[in-house]
C-alpha cells in the first residue's frame, strides 16, 4: 500500500530539509516518492503501476505519494516543476529525480539498478 506523506511525516520518514542542509535519509530501506496531484492524468495512469509495486516489493521498498497541491512547501523544497516526478532513493546513496509517466517495465528497472532491490 502507497502511503500518502504530510510536510511531518516526510520530515519523520525521509528528508528533515528544515534541520539537515545535506541530504540525509531517514528511512530503514529504499524509497520511491511520487509528486502527484488529483487532476493530472499522467498520475492517474502511473497511480495503480506504483500500487502493484508496493505489493510486490512489500517489505524492501518504501512507496510513498506527495499531493503537490496540498504540500506546496514539499514540492517546492525539490523543485517540483511538471508532474507525475518521483525521486527514487537508494539506501545510503544520493536520490534521483525523474519525471513524467514511467511505465511498469522502467519502474522495475530503477528498482533493480538504483535502489538495487530485486524482486522475490
């Protein structure tokens, strides 16, 4: 299941931006952060991929979902400019940004090369 994350809960479980100028993240494994908002139709259609993904990566993948219309100073903080953008976040490892739609061959692809998470 996605996790819909609030400017605190993001602070808590990936980034405290407002204390930390380096990046530091605070999650326990990898994590996949979709910048999305409800009339974008792109999200839409990457929204039930990233849903299949949380299930089959249950447990070694964190999924979590940022409404960029109610978490204006979070999409701001990454330069949020067109969406869907997700930042793909590897354990120990700088993140990595990517935009627009990707498909669920292409997700699972950045889940094995830079998250370096395979399958079950």
């Amino acid at each position: 299941m996605t996790e819909l994350l609030t400017k605190e809960s993001f602070l808590e479980k990936v980034f405290n931006f407002e204390k930390n100028k380096e990046w530091k993240f605070e999650g326990d494994k990898p994590a996949i952060i979709d910048f999305y908002a409800d009339w974008c139709g792109p999200c839409k259609m990457v929204a039930p991929i990233l849903e299949e993904l949380s299930d089959e990566y249950e447990g070694k993948v964190d999924i979590y979902k940022v409404d960029t219309e109610a978490e204006q100073e979070l999409s701001a903080a990454f330069a949020i400019r067109s969406i869907p953008s997700m930042l793909f976040i590897p354990a120990g490892e700088q993140p990595q940004m990517a935009q627009g739609a990707l498909p669920k061959v292409e997700l699972e692809r950045v889940i094995k090369e830079v998250l370096k998470v395979e399958k079950q």
